[in-house]
C-alpha cells in the first residue's frame, strides 16, 4: 500500500470514530433529554456516598435522614408550583411572598379577628389562588415578560402582608391556644428513629398528585406543550391564555399549602419568615434537571433537586464544613445544572 493511500486510509478511519464519537454523544444527550430525572438521581446517590463517606455513620441515621426531609418540605412543595410555570416557559419571582402573605391571612383571621379556623384557612388559600391568578393574567392578557410582572408582584405582595401584619409576629402560643389547626402539618410520626411530620406526607402527596397531572392529564400534556413551543401549541388548538393562567392560578394555591406547613413548621408566624424562599424553589427546579426555557422537566426531578440542597448542607454540616461552603457548593450546582440543560437542548434541538 503506498504512502498516499495509508493516509487515505487513516483519514477514513479517523473520520468513522468522529462519526461514531457524535452519534454516542447524540444518544446520550437523546437519552438524557427524554429523562430529565437521571442525572439528578445519579447526582443524589453520588452526594449521598460521598457525605457517608466524610461524615461517618451519623449521617445515615434514620433521625438525621428525616431531618434531611423536614428541612426540604417547604422548599420542595413551592419548587413543585415554580415546576408548573418554569415547564409553561415561565417564572415566578413571588411564590414566596405569596406564602407568607398566605399565613399571616390564615393566622391573624383565626387568631387576632377570632374567625373560625375553617373559615380562615379556606381565605388563605384562596388568596395563593388570587395571587396567582393575579400573575396569570397579567403575563397572558397584557403580554408581559413572566420575571418583570413576578417581580413587581413580589414587591407588591410583600408591601401587603407588611402592612396587614403591622411587621408583628404571632406567636406560637396564641396560634396553639385558638387554632390548633394550623399547626397539623408540624406534628411529628414517630416511626422507629425517625420523626416524619405530616408536612412531609403532604409533600409526597403533592408531588404525586402534580406528577399524575402532568403525566396522565390534557392539561399536563398542553403545559408541555406550550412551554416547548407556544405557537405551535396554539396552532394545535391549545387555548394557551387559559392553560396559563390556570397554571399560575394552581402555583398560587401551592403556595397557600406551603403557607400552612410553614406555620406548622415554625410554630409563630413572622412576616420576615423564609426570605430566600424565591432563589431556593429555583435552585431546586434547577437542579432538578427542569430547563429553565421551559418544555422538559419532572415535579419528581424537584423533589429530588430539593432533597440534593438537604443532602449538601447537612452533610457539610456533620463534616464540619464552615457554613459559606455550604453557600458556594448549591450555587457550583446551580452553574453545572444550567450548563448541562444548555448542552442537552444543543444537540436534541
């Protein structure tokens, strides 16, 4: 064989691997794309190995892991509303204001106007639902960008439970003495060492219900649809004005259940509660393999997400790790969640 065809030859067989190369890169960004869930379960079981393994058999307490648990329940059930809208190819920079305005509602009609607790648990989820649909209609029928109208919103629902509140706090004794009700979701199941609060069952709850609709639902299928391409959802007859504000609508009254669990959880209710409540249901979305464009994604990807935040800052906890790490591991992940979505979308686009 001469000189010039050994070099033909090689460049063929060069160009065979390349080919070979991007058809198994193609596969697993095919693969990875149609499962969003993967890598944050690949991500979780690694982080859990790896904080056994630094933090010794304390981490695999069955007292430690359902704290892990309590700890991520708030976050994980306004992360679930943030899914719902964040798949629609929208955001919402109020679930958090929405929350707190929710509980300081329930709780001074139920402990300070003396309604009945029924009464004013039920005005508290219908002002999540309010709050959302508020939102919904905004983005839908003035044409608003979904992050400008959120964020005027947050600031607006937070002027509101400010000054409904007087910037006071009720206190857990006053909560517990008149509405009792309103700490259900903080009481603990006992089951062998591990303590499970009822918010935590409702979380599960939740999730699976979100993931049925999402799954099994028109409208699940339509809130894909739309966050994948509006247009052509329209096209296809999806009526995306109603799909949208539903959503948020349906986001809102999330945050009004989160509102309940936060009572539970914290006892007193504060209108300075959770104030990183925005920025950590999105890093929970986020890492839960969700794409921030809108169209890919799982509610269950966000509870994984939010249990992955639990899992780092508990095991850097019991490691001894300073607390800023904690800080800088979560938004090392945010970055590498992000750029993994970016790669995904290249090459299944």
């Amino acid at each position: 064989m001469s000189d010039d065809e050994q070099a033909a030859a090689t460049r063929s067989m060069v160009a065979r691997f390349e080919i070979e190369d991007k058809t198994v890169l193609r596969r697993v960004r095919l693969f990875l794309h149609a499962r969003p869930t993967v890598v944050p379960f690949i991500v979780l079981l690694i982080s859990v190995v790896l904080f056994r393994a630094f933090s010794g058999s304390q981490f695999f307490d069955p007292f430690n892991l359902s704290l892990v648990l309590q700890q991520v329940t708030i976050i994980a059930i306004l992360a679930t509303a943030q899914t719902l809208i964040i798949l629609a190819a929208g955001i919402d920079l109020s679930v958090g204001a929405i929350m707190i305005l929710s509980s300081v509602l329930m709780a001074r009609l139920a402990v300070l106007a003396g309604l009945p607790v029924e009464i004013a648990f039920t005005l508290g989820l219908l002002c999540g639902v309010a709050c959302g649909f508020i939102n919904g209609a905004l983005v839908t029928l003035f044409k608003l960008p979904p992050f400008i109208v959120t964020f005027g919103t947050w600031s607006i629902f937070a002027a509101l439970y400010l000054g409904y509140s007087r910037g006071t706090t009720i206190r857990q004794q006053d909560i517990e003495a008149t509405a009792p009700f309103l700490h259900f979701t903080g009481t603990i199941i006992q089951v062998g060492d591990a303590r499970v609060t009822y918010g935590s069952i409702l979380l599960i709850l939740l999730i699976a219900l979100i993931w049925y609709v999402l799954n099994h639902t028109a409208f699940g299928r339509h809130i894909y649809a739309i966050g994948d391409d509006p247009d052509a959802a329209s096209r296809a007859g999806i009526n995306t004005r109603r799909t949208l504000i539903a959503v948020y609508a349906i986001a809102g009254l999330i945050c009004a259940i989160a509102s309940w669990v936060l009572i539970g959880r914290s006892g007193a209710v504060s209108p300075i509660a959770s104030k990183y409540a925005n920025l950590e249901s999105i890093t929970a979305v986020l890492i839960g393999g969700t794409s921030l464009f809108g169209g890919r994604g799982s509610v269950v990807g966000t509870l994984v997400g939010a249990l992955i935040v639990g899992v780092y800052r508990n095991g850097l906890a019991l490691a001894g790790a300073p607390a800023f790490w904690q800080v800088f591991a979560i938004g090392s992940l945010i970055i590498l969640a992000v750029a993994l979505d970016q790669w995904i979308r290249k090459m299944s686009a």
